[in-house]
C-alpha cells in the first residue's frame, strides 16, 4: 500500500507517509529473514530524488534506506544527494556512509560514495562540509 502511495503522485498527508516510514524504520532494524525489498527500495530512491516532495518526507525515506539499502544504490544516493535540502543531506551523508562500509574500495559503489562525499566539500553549509569531511576520513 505504502509502494501504490508514494507511486501514485496524488497528495498524501504528509504526516501518515512520515509515519510509514518510522515504521519501516523499525521495521528494517529488527534481525528477521530477508523479505524481498527490491520494489520497496526502488520507490524510495524514487522518493529521495524527488526534489519535488517535502524534505521531510525524503529525509524519512533516506533512514529506511540506511536499513533496507544496498551498496548498489549507492550511486543513485550520491546523485540525490547533490543540491539536496540540507536536512536530507544530513541524513544521506549517514547512509552514504552506512553502504559503503566494508565495500571495497575500488568499486563503482564506493567510488560514488566518495565522490558524493567529496562533492559536499563545497556546500556553502559549514556543518554539511565539516560532516562529509568527517565521514571521509
């Protein structure tokens, strides 16, 4: 249900989509067999590129994706996260971060997530460069 909401273009509440989302926060923190996500992750990445919808919306989905996400999406997270609110930033930063662990460092995957990082160095935010800086090192 969730999947139809957020593909559906029509206007949400914010608020109950907000609520999904913690859910499926807790839901991809908790130790369970592996429940296909493909389609899930799928429309969350769609969620997270959309400049369009609220920041709060999309930051929710970027924490899902911290949980649920694989290093493959972290291409598409890098590019989201160019020009990205700074609140969503905030938290694809982390998840950048969180997929690229144990990721060799050769790979296409990590490479995005560098260069991601790499690229928020010039953000005009103070905060946003000291963080990509941090998660960097």
């Amino acid at each position: 249900m969730l999947i139809a909401w957020l593909r559906s273009g029509r206007l949400v509440e914010s608020d109950a989509v907000s609520s999904a989302l913690r859910s499926l926060e807790f839901f991809f923190g908790r130790p369970i067999v592996d429940v296909p996500r493909a389609e899930l992750r799928a429309v969350l990445l769609e969620v997270i590129e959309d400049e369009a919808r609220d920041p709060g919306i999309r930051a929710g989905a970027v924490r899902v994706v911290a949980r649920a996400g694989r290093p493959e999406d972290l291409p598409r997270l890098g590019a989201a996260l160019d020009g990205a609110p700074t609140s969503v930033a905030y938290e694809l930063i982390a998840t950048i971060t969180r997929l690229a662990e144990g990721v060799e460092a050769t790979t296409e995957s990590a490479l995005a997530a560098r260069d991601a990082l790499v690229g928020m160095l010039s953000r005009s935010e103070a905060s946003l460069r000291r963080r990509a800086l941090a998660m960097l090192a």
